[in-house]
C-alpha cells in the first residue's frame, strides 16, 4: 500500500480485499483511522467502511471519560 490510491477511484475485487487486510493490520497494530486515510488519500469515512467491512472492532475514542474516580491506595 505504498502508493497512494486516486482521490475517488472505485476499489473493488482483488485490490479491495488486500486493501482491506492492509488497513487491518495497520489499524490492530496501533494506527488511527485518521493516520491511515492520510496514508492512502482516502477519506476518513472510506477507511472506516472498509474496516467496518473487514470485520474490526474499532477502538473508543480515548481522552478523559467522566465518572466516577478510581479509589487510590
């Protein structure tokens, strides 16, 4: 996935299925979904498709939650 894809060109069959792997692999092993659209010239919204496709469990989106403190010791 080391060249970028055309801004709006269809991915489909064969080069979908590897493309979908690629970002899966990439996204378990740590990278954001921002981070990989960035990488491939898609859109934000492609790459989470094609992750939602392939089956990922997506991660929260971090930052401060609310709630109750954790008791300290």
């Amino acid at each position: 996935m080391a060249e970028t894809l055309k801004k709006g060109s269809r991915v489909t069959g064969a080069a979908r299925e590897k493309l979908a792997a690629d970002l899966k692999k990439k996204y378990d092993s740590g990278a954001s979904i921002r981070a990989l659209a960035e990488e491939t010239g898609r859109s934000y919204g492609f790459v989470h498709r094609m992750l939602t496709e392939s089956g990922v469990v997506l991660r929260g989106r971090g930052g401060a939650t609310r709630g109750k403190k954790a008791a300290t010791v």
